[in-house]
C-alpha cells in the first residue's frame, strides 16, 4: 500500500533514531525525578523577596569562621559553601534569616550521575555528545511530521483537538498523547539541540567582559555589612550567587551574579565597581537549561517526566500500528492477471483499515469461485473482462483521496473500458470528523456521469469502520450478484467480565413478532444507567450477546427480538419469574442521554425503543419527541402500559408511532419528514437527536437528516456527532 510521504517521513525518523530516543527516553524518565525527589527536601525558602543581601551575609560571618560562596538554587533552596570553626569546609543548604545550617549537599546519587552520562553523551564524549544532539533535531522532526499527520488526521489544524475517532488502544491513544505532549516534546528536543550547540561552540560567544565604573573615593565607609545602602536594598530573589571577597582588603570585592548581568561591589562603601551584561546566548542557555531538566519547578519535571514515558509509548504504539498496518494490507499470495477476472476490486486506503475490508471481501468472492482482481486506486486501468467494478474507499484529512488514491481522479477519464460495467462503491469515514465519506462521494459522482458505468447498488457509507455495517453490504451485494457471501470476521480478543448476579423480575410472553420484555433487579448495588449495554452469556458459550438497557427504577428492562436459532434471545425467554443469571454491564457513555439538553428527539425502530423508555422516564423535565416504527399496532402493544406511565407523569412527552405492515405502511424515517419542524428546532436550540434500531433504519435517517440538513440549516452531521447533539447505537 502506498505510503504518504509525511508518514514515511515520520516512520523512517522514528526508526533510524528509535535506539538513541530509547535510551534518552528511559534516562529522562529518571533525571526528571531527580528535581521532584530533590525538592522534596523541604529546604526552599519562602519570601526571598522580603530577605536582604545584607541579613544573610551577617547571619553566615556571625555562625562560620569564613564564608566562600552564596548561591541561590532554581528550586528556592539557598546554598552556601563556608568553613566551620572546627575548620571544616562545607557546603550547606541554610536558612537565610539565620544562616543556621539546615542540611548537607550530598553527592548526586549514583543512578543519577549514571542517567546524566548515559543522557548527555551515552559515555563516548564528544562523539557520544554529537550524536545525542542529532537526536534531539530527530525528536524535533519527528514531532514536526506528528503534528501534520494528526492535522491530516482530524480534518486540519482547527480541529487538532477535536473528538478522537473510537479506534484499537495503539492508534487511539497515539493520537490523544501526542496532542497532550506535542509542546514539552517539541521544548525537550529544541533545548536539546541548543545545548549540544553550545558544548560544540556553535553559538555566538557568550564571553562577558566588565565595564570599570568610575566612582569617587569620598564614597561614604561602613564598618557593617547591615549598613552598607547595596546590601541593604538588594534581596535575595535577585541573585544568583555570590563569591566573598577573601580578606577585608578594600581591593577585595564582592563578585556577585544577578539574573541579568555580574557586578563586583566593594565590601566597605557598597559601589559597583564594575559591571557586565549578560549576552542573549547566555541567557538562553540558562532557559534552555530550566526547560530541559525541569530543575526548580516540581510542575515541570512532572511534564517532562510524563513527556518522556510519553516517547516511550509512541514508540511502542508507532510500531505496533505499522506492524497492523502490514498485517491489514498483506498482499495476496496469487493475484490473477487484471485482464481475465470478472470482478475488480479498487481500494483507496491510508491507515490499512479499508484494505483489510477489501481482503476479506477479495477472499470471499474468491470462495464463491469468482475471479477477483484487487488492487489501489491509483493503478486503475483497462480490465478486458471485468463486469463488476466494487470501489472501498476512505476519506483522508480534509475530505481528501488516500495516497494510494489520489491519482485516480485524474486517471480516470482517460481510461476507456473495453465493457459495460456495473460497480458499487463503499465509503469508510466517521462522522466524528468533517467531510464525512467525501472522496467516496466525489468517487461516485465521476461514475455516475460516465456512460459506461452503472451503478448495481448506491454509495454505501461505514461509519468508524462498523464490521456489522460492512456485513450488512455484503449481504445486500449478495442478493443483488445472487451469489452466497460470507466475510470472514476480525478476531475479537477475549475480555474478562467481572460479572455480577441479577434476579428476574418478571418476563412477558411472545408478542406477535417474538419479541418479549424482562425485567431484572441487581443482586447488589450496581451502577449503570439507560443507554449502557448488558452482556448476557448464554449456557454453553463465553461469547456475550449484548442489549440495550432502560433503568426503570432500579431495575433493568431489556427488550428483546427472540430468533428462533438466537442463542442469546432464547436463553432470555426461557427464563422464569425468580430465575438468576450472570451478566455483567458495559458502560457505554457515548450513548447516554445529556443531562444539558431542554429538548431531545429520539428516533427507533423495534426493539430499538429500549433505552428511550428508560430515558424518557429519568428525565421527567426534557421536552421529549419520540418517533417509534414497528410493524403493527398488535406488535406495538408490548410497550403501551409503559408509555402510557410516562406520558401520564410528563405531559412534555410526545410519542410519533408508524407502523410499516398496516394502515398507510410508513417506516419511521417517514414519520420525521413529516415532523421534520420538530426535529430542525430541536437541533437549532441545541438539543439531542438519538437514534438506536437497525442499521438499515440508521442510514435511511442519517440520509433523511442530511437532506434536511441541506435544505434549511448549515449545521453538518459531523459538527452535530462532535458537539454531542448526535448520537447512534444502531445493530
């Protein structure tokens, strides 16, 4: 499968540097905790502002027979090296109001000096130092390469934090980290490259020179540090350190380090002598410096500490979707020659998602004895034989073609087919993003308008790669070719449920289409609400079967659809008044309904009005439009003591029934054109549209509601499912 140049770009980086990122990834992780372990010392000083100069070089001449150096710590932490009158020299951490000693600086920890050497020069000097900032400059391209892939990805840079698509745990949260830590990457890796820089002298020179200030020599003398007017005014949180002058010698002076520039300061007036300003090279060296070792904000070295496990991750997760990607599009062992198969399968793929669909519907035409060619879109050419052309294809950033697509357009018309062929084109998007199935839908425009195509079915659109939706099409394919399908289904892996006992309260009898309720009560307290899903496991199988459940109280109703081979249903019904079962709940949240929300429209068809009777009933002051299609009144009355219940309690209810076997025989989708001013305010105030039933019933709403969409308001289905206004657990 062709491969865009952005993510190759991204995945030849991140290979070539994958070894170096590993080690610098692992060693941040620990030097990023030396800052946190070391401020948890507990010796940071608070209100340096409100602390002279003066105060604690009294307080350190008044408790130590000499004093060599102050220095102020990023972390807040003050740092004096001094002799004791024992004439021992050390270097302490003080109180400076005091100068009471209030710990020893200890040697840095072995697994931290280790980590250090390791991080900066991976114990080969200046070969090991080069190679460390190349690295860095990697890290900044490869974070570079992510960011235009996920803008790719989300529809463009506005919507870089837009809702992610529900995807397998690698790719999904590659995506959802590398939002949360593109910055403190990007901040790692450019202060890497900048102090490697300055160990190789490939900055500016930063040398400082001293500019002498001529001062007259009537400057007042005092005989205190605490009288002196420099010391007096000068606080602490305005230093950086400090070397004492070795003797009281009026030549000897203060050498003292403030944030921007180095004075010397005579001990007895207080004069600055001379004076040097910092160079920007220097200044950003010491930000570089901050920002790279998170040293002196707890905060920041989390960020980094997380920033770092984060590569990790990428790394993993970055693999393991390239080694799925290759399992997804694996080439089939023995293709035909193009010009003797009947069918030709044409697929437009970036991620490997669409071609793994193609595959196994390749191999199931393959099973029916059918000879199938497949390949990428943009190798369409002649086919001598072909009759059927079948079209998978997704949707690329901003309503783009795949890679592997993106000629096809342009080929097009200047391929002459030496047959008339029917085709069927298949989009894969999700409407979680803009430009839902778009270049699936330019795709069937171009052959609508060209005389030798015919379409046998119309554009069919899989939202979020549903594999029951892609069945669905199967099957509807099959009638039409009359030919017997069956695609083979992706493995599932195994989950354990943590199970939970529930006791049956009541069971209603067959209604006329089979379907029946039952009522079950949680043996213990169990949070769930109306929306969510219970996994009931018939006798014999570990293999759940799910339904949708309605919170009634603080009972579960479920109502279900008995198939005469349906192990799932038949195990429900079979079921007596007492009976318990193992079940357990899956919260399923993205199907709830918004507590937000004055108004909701909730559209269903069959066993489809489950959750809504819960809903309907738990949220007694939404003004609620419920449009129910089943097939006769007979099979609707199931439901009518409950719906009577709620309408009783809440006269903002309305229930919109069809039926589509008697009377004027209308689906429910028909029923919303018809109230189609209900559902338009609904969605113009900010209200919830929900849909749960069928697939089938799903896209012929979805397609009603774009047309309306269409004609009266620019909101788009996409911006709809984003903002939480649009809602489908459809089957």
């Amino acid at each position: 499968m062709t491969i865009s140049i952005w993510r190759y770009s991204h995945f030849v980086l991140a290979l070539t540097s994958s070894l170096f990122l590993l080690i610098a990834s692992v060693t941040g992780v620990i030097l990023a905790v030396e800052p946190i372990a070391h401020q948890a010392k507990g010796y940071a000083v608070q209100d340096l502002d409100e602390v002279s100069l003066a105060t604690t070089i009294d307080a350190l001449k008044s408790n130590y027979d000499d004093v060599f150096a102050l220095e102020l710590e990023s972390s807040g932490f003050v740092k004096a090296s001094v002799l004791t009158i024992e004439m021992e020299t050390l270097d302490i951490y003080i109180d400076p109001n005091t100068g009471l000693q209030l710990g020893e600086v200890q040697e840095q920890p072995f697994i931290y000096s280790f980590a250090t050497n390791l991080h900066r020069s991976l114990f080969l000097k200046s070969i090991g130092r080069f190679f460390v900032g190349l690295i860095s400059l990697l890290l900044f391209l490869i974070a570079f390469t992510g960011l235009l892939l996920l803008a790719k990805r989300q529809g463009g840079f506005k919507r870089l934090f837009s809702k992610v698509q529900k995807d397998y745990f690698e790719l999904r949260y590659h995506v959802i980290l590398s939002r949360w830590f593109f910055i403190p990457i990007v901040i790692l890796a450019l202060t890497g490259v900048y102090l490697s820089a300055e160990k190789f002298e490939l900055l500016p020179d930063a040398t400082i020179t001293h500019q002498e200030i001529t001062n007259t020599d009537t400057a007042e003398r005092f005989e205190h540090i605490n009288d002196v007017p420099f010391f007096k005014e000068t606080t602490l949180d305005q230093i950086r350190k400090v070397e004492f002058p070795f003797s009281e010698d009026p030549e000897e002076y203060f050498q003292i380090a403030l944030k921007d520039k180095e004075i010397r300061v005579n001990q007895q007036t207080g004069q600055i002598v001379s004076e040097a300003d910092y160079p920007f090279v220097a200044l950003a060296s010491r930000l570089s410096w901050l920002l790279h070792t998170g040293e002196g904000s707890v905060f920041w070295s989390v960020i980094l500490l997380l920033a770092s496990a984060s590569i990790l991750f990428f790394m993993y997760s970055g693999f393991a979707m390239t080694l799925k990607r290759r399992k997804k599009v694996k080439a089939i062992s023995i293709m035909p020659d193009k010009d003797d198969c009947e069918f030709v399968i044409l697929v437009g793929s970036e991620t490997g998602t669409t071609f793994d669909f193609a595959r196994r519907l390749y191999n199931s035409l393959n099973a029916a004895g059918k000879k199938v060619y497949m390949t990428e879109l943009n190798n369409y050419s002649t086919f001598a034989k072909a009759k059927h052309i079948i079209i998978l294809t997704a949707t690329y950033g901003e309503g783009e073609p795949p890679t592997n697509a993106r000629k096809f357009e342009t080929i097009f018309p200047t391929i002459k087919q030496p047959n008339k062929i029917r085709y069927s084109i298949v989009g894969f998007g999700s409407l979680d993003y803009p430009d839902y199935c778009k270049f699936a839908i330019q795709v069937d425009s171009l052959l609508q308008i060209h005389r030798d195509f015919q379409a046998l079915m119309p554009l069919y659109k899989i939202n979020n790669a549903d594999f029951a939706d892609f069945e669905r099409w199967v099957e509807q394919l099959s009638k039409l070719l009359h030919i017997s399908l069956s695609v083979e289904k992706p493995k599932v892996k195994k989950r354990n449920y943590k199970k939970n006992t529930f006791k049956v309260v009541e069971r209603t009898e067959l209604n006329v289409d089979d379907t029946f309720l039952i009522r079950l009560k949680p043996k213990k307290k169990t949070s769930f609400t109306s929306g969510d899903l219970l996994s009931v496991f018939p006798e014999g199988t570990d293999i759940p079967r799910q339904y949708s459940i309605a919170r009634m109280g603080n009972n579960i109703l479920l109502s279900v659809k008995k198939h005469e081979f349906g192990k799932g249903s038949s195990y429900l019904h079979n079921l007596n008044k007492g009976d318990t079962i193992q079940a357990f709940i899956d919260i399923n949240p993205h199907f709830h309904f918004s507590k937000k929300s004055a108004s909701a429209v909730l559209i269903a068809n069959g066993t489809g009005i489950a959750p809504f009777l819960g809903m309907i009933a738990q949220n007694c002051n939404t003004t609620i439009n419920l449009f129910w299609g089943s097939r006769t009144v007979a099979s609707s009355a199931i439901y009518d003591d409950i719906l009577n219940g709620i309408i009783s309690k809440n006269q903002n209810n309305t229930i919109h029934k069809s039926f589509s076997r008697e009377g004027s025989k209308e689906y429910v989708q028909n029923l919303i054109i018809q109230q189609k001013d209900i559902v338009l305010k609904t969605v113009q105030e900010g209200g919830v549209v929900m849909i749960c039933g069928s697939l089938a019933m799903q896209h012929d709403v979805l397609d009603m509601l774009e047309n309306l969409r269409s004609e009266y308001t620019k909101i788009g289905l996409d911006e709809l499912q984003h903002n939480g206004q649009l809602k489908m657990d459809c089957y």
